[in-house]
C-alpha cells in the first residue's frame, strides 16, 4: 500500500492550499479516509475524514476552513485549506482514520504558513 501526498507549499496567511493524496494498493471505494497532520513537537493529529458515503468530520480548529472530498475513480481524497494560519503549518498526510487499522506512513507533504 502506498499512500502519497502532494500539493503542500509556501503559503501567506490567509491564503488557500489544496492538497492531494493518492492510495495505490488498495481497494479505495471501499475505505473511509483522512488527513492528518503533525506540527513540530507535536503528536499527529486527525483534521477531517471522509465516509465511503462521503460524510465528512472537521477538527475544530479547521472547521469551516478546510474541506475533504474524494474521487473513487482516481483513488484520491482532496483537502481544500482556506483561511490558512500560521499554526496550521505541518507536514500534512492521509491515511485511514484512527478507528482502522491504519496504514503505513507515506512521506507527507509539507505545509508552511508564514509572511
């Protein structure tokens, strides 16, 4: 399973970011997914999820900023990040949620938020 996430970059505050993640490996239609992130000095953390419905559950501290969606036809979730903040800087990466048995890490992508 490879999980490979893309799209992170330099960002001004306040601006827009949309990353990609693309499962290989895997039967994608089937499995709910996440995005994740993990800030220097602190633990990885879940910030949206996505039902194989298409449900959606935010952080709250993203909540109304970001947005996950997904194509099952290209084995791809999407994460929208609007309103951005400096402390929202971390490598950013996808993966099951944190109730499965979740897979490998892939490397992440970076995303900094700095004028």
């Amino acid at each position: 399973v490879q999980l490979q996430a893309s799209g992170g970059g330099l960002v001004q505050p306040g601006g827009s970011l949309r990353l990609s993640c693309t499962a290989s490996g895997i039967i994608f239609s089937i499995h709910p997914m996440g995005w994740y992130r993990q800030a220097p000095g602190k633990q990885r953390e879940l910030v949206a999820a996505i039902a194989i419905g298409g449900n959606t559950n935010y952080a709250d501290s993203v909540k109304g900023r970001f947005t996950i969606s997904r194509d099952n036809a290209k084995n791809t979730i999407f994460l929208q990040m609007g309103s951005l903040k400096p402390e929202d800087t971390a490598v950013y990466y996808c993966n099951l949620p944190p109730s499965y048995n979740i897979y490998p890490w892939g490397q992440g992508t970076q995303v900094t938020v700095s004028s």
